[in-house]
C-alpha cells in the first residue's frame, strides 16, 4: 500500500510539473524505499 500511494504522490506532482513518468518512477523508488525502512523496523 506504501508503493502505491508514493506512485500516486508522485504522480501527482509529476502532472503539476508537466513531465507524469518521471514522476511516478520517483514515487515507486521512494516507496521501495518507505516500505524497507519500516520492515526493517519492525
């Protein structure tokens, strides 16, 4: 679920910019990232 709310965020900013994928390739990496760090965690 993490994924996919960053990819949407990303998205999101990514319309605003002008430039979607490079926006959506960036909210999948942070996601990757969020999901790690909080397995890690646990």
């Amino acid at each position: 679920m993490i994924i996919y709310g960053c990819v949407i965020v990303g998205a999101g900013i990514g319309l605003l910019l002008d430039n979607v994928l490079p926006g959506v390739l960036i909210g999948l990496g942070a996601g990757y990232l969020f999901q790690y760090v909080l397995k890690k965690e646990s």
